[in-house]
C-alpha cells in the first residue's frame, strides 16, 4: 500500500528544491543579488545573499556589482536602496508591501508641523516614505537615532514618524523633541502584560525589545535596541534565554546566529504581515518577470538623499 504521507511530504520537500534550485539559477543568470530584511521569513533569509536592517542593506546595495537588486522587505527599504543606487534595478517582489509606520505620514503633515516650529530641525526615521525624507534635514536608524539628534545644532527637533522610537530619544535627550503620533502596530501595540506571563515561564531569560515599542514594554526590557543591537547583545551576553519582543523573524536571524541559545517570542503573534508577504514564488516571478522594479522621482530622490548623506557624516565622525 501506498503511504500518501509520505509521498505528499516528499512531493512537496521536491518541489521547494526545485523553486530554489530555479530562484537561483535566475539570480545568476541575471547576474542578480538577494537581500532580505531580518523580518523575512526563514526560507527567504535562508537563500539570500544578505540578511541585516534596511539601512544596512542599503548600504550593501551601493558596494554590490550586480545590476539587479531582489530587495526582500517593505517598499521604503527598497525606495531608500533606490536612492542611494539609482543606476541599479531594485526589485520588490510584492509590490504592495508597506509599512504601516512609513504611511503614517504625509507630506502635508510635515509642512504643517515645520511651519509650526521653523526653527527646528526634521529628524526622519529611516522607516518612512522618500517624500517625507525630502521634506527632512537628517535621517536616522533606531541605533543612531540619539547621536543624530545630539549630534545636531538645533536645540528643537521634530522627530517623525515614530512615537515609540522618538519618546525613548526624548528620555535620554536634554533637547526638545516634539513628536509625530505615528508608530508601528507590531510593536507600539505590545502587552506589557503578555510579555510578563511569558517572562513568568523564562524568569532567567533576557527580555530584549525594539525602541519602537511601548514606554511600559522598554521599561520592563532588559535590553532595548534595534534588530542590529538585539543580534550584538545576544553575542556579548551569556543568558541561555532571550525573550524576543520583535518580529518572529528575528528568531530565525538569531537562531541561525547562535544556535547554542534559545530565542522566544515575548508575546504570541508579533509579526508583520507586509514582510510576510514575500514568498519564494514571488520572488522567482520577480526574477522572471523583472517584476515589480522600484522607479523614483529623481528631483524628490536628490532631496531624500541629501537627508541619509547628513545622517552617513555624523554616523562616521
Ligand atoms: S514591523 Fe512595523 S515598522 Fe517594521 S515594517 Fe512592519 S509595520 Fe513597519
């Protein structure tokens, strides 16, 4: 008798091997290059080329020789690689895959707010549309974020977009910092209540929690920092147990990163559903297809890039 199990199993395990098999005889074909955002899911951080934050990938992309970029994240990553490598294609597989932060504001609600305080200076999350880094004076990352802002001449800063991000600079700033209401669902949404019962199951773990998130959930973490700090934290700290108040594809990144450790989600179902739109058959349409590529207004690009370029010399200093 026939095990159709066993025959599904191995009928399905076939064909993943050969869409990746496929997926990377395109991608050398074209001479292309994958990069995935550490949100992705583990089977799309598993076959590419490079896994990291969207500033670092950007940055990536502007040292890569390959033409054609499969950025695997939402689109102001991909846009941002755009801006810093016009000359290259930058593919993004789903092409509705936003960023519930990065549309939280508009063009119109800047302007208002930098009439409102024409003295201060716009400091941008790097999670935001490229029209709203047009319109900013420096960009920032979770990590650099406090250096930005000190780093700075004003005494008054508008921080955008994120609320979560901008009131733990603000804990930790002497400026003024007004903020924007913008913030990120996955994150700002968190239960610090949630998160303690799961904290009640590891009591010697590590809660280690992005800045986007709540006052209550940053001030219960043991570590607070973005998904590059959260993978330096667990390599320099040696708690057997991380409670990752993150999206859930920062267990595999930190799995994969340190196998020897173990890596649990603080609280049930943080996941972005715009990262997980991405699978491997829309990235192998993508390569096929050369679908669907970035294009950016090059006048609002030069502006944008003028905001990241700023951010890049006080990182550097
Ligand atoms: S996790 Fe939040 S900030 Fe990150 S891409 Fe998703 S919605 Fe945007």
């Amino acid at each position: 008798m026939i095990n159709t199990t066993f025959v599904l199993k191995f009928s399905k395990e076939s064909l993943l091997e050969k869409l990746v098999h496929d997926i990377l005889t395109l991608k050398e074909a074209q001479n292309a290059c994958i990069l995935a955002h550490n949100y992705q899911p583990g089977d799309i951080q598993d076959i590419a080329d490079f896994v990291g934050d969207s500033l670092e990938l950007s940055n990536i992309v502007t040292h890569l020789p390959n033409p054609t970029i499969v950025f695997c994240g939402v689109s102001f990553m991909a846009e941002t690689a755009k801006i810093l490598s016009p000359e290259k294609t930058i593919l993004l597989p789903e092409p509705t895959a936003l960023c519930d932060l990065a549309e939280s504001i508009h063009k119109e609600d800047l302007q208002q707010l930098k009439k409102q305080y024409p003295h201060a200076s716009v400091v941008c999350y790097v999670n935001s549309s490229i029209e709203t880094k047009a319109l900013s004076d420096y960009c920032c990352t979770s990590a650099n974020a406090l250096k930005i802002v000190e780093s700075i001449p004003a005494d008054t800063i508008i921080f955008i977009p994120d609320q979560g991000l901008g009131s733990w600079i603000q804990e930790k700033s002497h400026k003024e910092i007004i903020l924007y209401p913008g913030s990120c669902p996955i994150h700002f949404l968190l239960d610090p209540h949630e998160i303690s019962r799961t904290w009640e199951h590891y009591p010697k773990a590590a809660l280690i929690t992005h800045p986007e998130a709540n006052k209550a959930v940053r001030d219960m973490s043991t570590y607070v920092g973005g998904t590059g700090g959260m993978i330096q934290y667990a390599g320099e700290t040696s708690f057997d147990t991380y409670l990752v108040a993150t999206d859930i594809g920062m267990i595999h990144r930190l799995s994969k990163e340190y196998p020897t450790k173990r890596f649990i989600l603080a609280a049930e179902k943080i996941e972005c559903k715009d990262m997980k739109s991405i699978s491997l058959q829309k990235i192998h349409y993508s390569l096929l297809h050369n679908y669907s590529p970035i294009e950016v207004d090059p006048s609002v690009a030069i502006a944008a890039k003028r905001a990241i370029q700023n951010m890049m010399d006080i990182q550097q200093k």
